[in-house]
C-alpha cells in the first residue's frame, strides 16, 4: 500500500513538471504535454482508487440523535 502510494506520488510529480516544462518553452512540444498530463493523471486516478475503497460515513444518524 506504502509503495503504491509513493509511486501515484511521483506520477504526479513528474507528470506535472513534464507539463510545466513543455507548456513553458516558446515552441511548445505537444507531445511532452500530452506525456505530462498522462502521467499526472494516472496519478491522480491510482489515488483516487485507494481513496473511493473507504466505506462511506452515516452523517445523517448524527444528525438525527442531535434533533
């Protein structure tokens, strides 16, 4: 688990500076962008994924014991 998260880290990580860096040129090299932002967001959907697997709260049982 440790290990997925770091790695869906340095996706974003990378994939954002891959970004950057091609967006920041005069010429700006479409296909690094596209790269980039692959990247980054196969970081963020690896995230999302372990995130989604929590169980979801029951808010509205506290809220209806404080009425």
């Amino acid at each position: 688990m440790k290990n997925k998260n770091t790695i869906s880290y340095l996706l974003i990580l990378i994939g954002g500076s891959i970004a950057i860096y091609a967006n920041a040129n005069e010429e700006q090299n479409i296909l690094l962008l596209t790269i980039g932002i692959i990247t980054l967001m196969a970081g963020l959907y690896i995230i999302n994924k372990s995130l989604a697997s929590k169980p979801p709260k029951n808010d509205y049982r506290i809220n209806d014991e404080e009425e």
